[in-house]
C-alpha cells in the first residue's frame, strides 16, 4: 500500500467587517480573517498538507489571490477541488489533524461542527477529522489578538 504524509500551515490576520469563517464554520466574533477568499486559516492549511502529500505545491499556486474567480469563495469549494485531486491520482484521505492557534475566541463549541464540514468534503468520518486549539500565551501577534495561524497534517492512502 502507498501512503502519503502532508503538513500545512496557514495565518491571516484580523480585520473589521468580515465575517469568521473556521473549519468551514462561521463562529461568532467581532472580526474575520484579511483575505482573497473567506480566509478560513484552518481549512487553507488542510488544503495545503493534502496539496502537499500529492506533491502538488501550494493553495497559492492552485487558487491565486490573482484569481477573481477565487475573491470571496468559501473555502469548502476550494476543499471540494483539493478532494477532486486526491480522488483523480487514486488516493483517499485517512484522517486529518489540525490545531487552530488563536487567542481568540475560543472555539471549543464549534470543532465538532469544524470536523462534520471537513469530513463531509473529504468523504471521511467526522471521528478521523481532529480539531485542536491553543491559544499563544499573550506572545507575538497571535497573543495580541491580531489573527489566527492553522496547522494541519493529512494521511492519505492508495486506493
């Protein structure tokens, strides 16, 4: 059996009049995530360890913020697409880990909602999606509640 490993890493910082969108889960906050698309960190990190383990570069590289296809895209349809590429070389997804790094807001109420989304999309059982989070202990720009940063990692498997 092939099996393949990724990691990824996503950070966006916070501004006014956007709404908070994380593990394709809006969460109720008084800002949302700078970005192209919705700018959910978690599920842009997700793509990128699963873009990784099919050895096929980057988010940036797939959706540019170039792309006025991609401005304002919920980031489930840009996980649709990673999906279609895991499905076209042969391989499925056994189980995600990601850890949400953020001061604020907390998000224990909405990381089984995260994990539904994310299984839905990967045609995975919500129980092999695991969402942690952390917060960055009052450090650096985390600390100072000026965004989020995400890491994932993805096993895949031949099928």
């Amino acid at each position: 059996m092939e099996y393949r490993v990724g990691l990824g890493y996503d950070v966006h910082r916070f501004v006014k009049g956007r709404k908070l969108f994380l593990g394709g889960v809006q969460v109720p906050y008084p800002q949302g995530l700078e970005g192209h698309s919705d700018a959910d960190v978690v599920l842009h990190a997700v793509c990128d360890a699963i873009l990784g383990a099919l050895g096929k570069g980057d988010i940036g590289e797939h959706f540019p913020n170039t792309d006025q296809r991609y401005k304002d895209i919920s980031s489930l349809k840009l996980l649709e697409m990673v999906q279609g590429y895991v499905k076209t070389a042969g391989f499925a997804v056994q189980n995600i880990d990601a850890v949400v790094i953020a001061q604020e807001p907390a998000i224990k109420d909405y990381k089984m909602r995260m994990q539904e989304q994310i299984g839905r999309v990967l045609d995975l059982p919500a129980q092999r999606v695991n969402i942690k989070a952390t917060t960055n202990e009052g450090l650096g720009f985390i600390g100072r509640t000026e965004g989020i940063a995400a890491q994932a990692s993805v096993l895949l498997i031949k099928k």
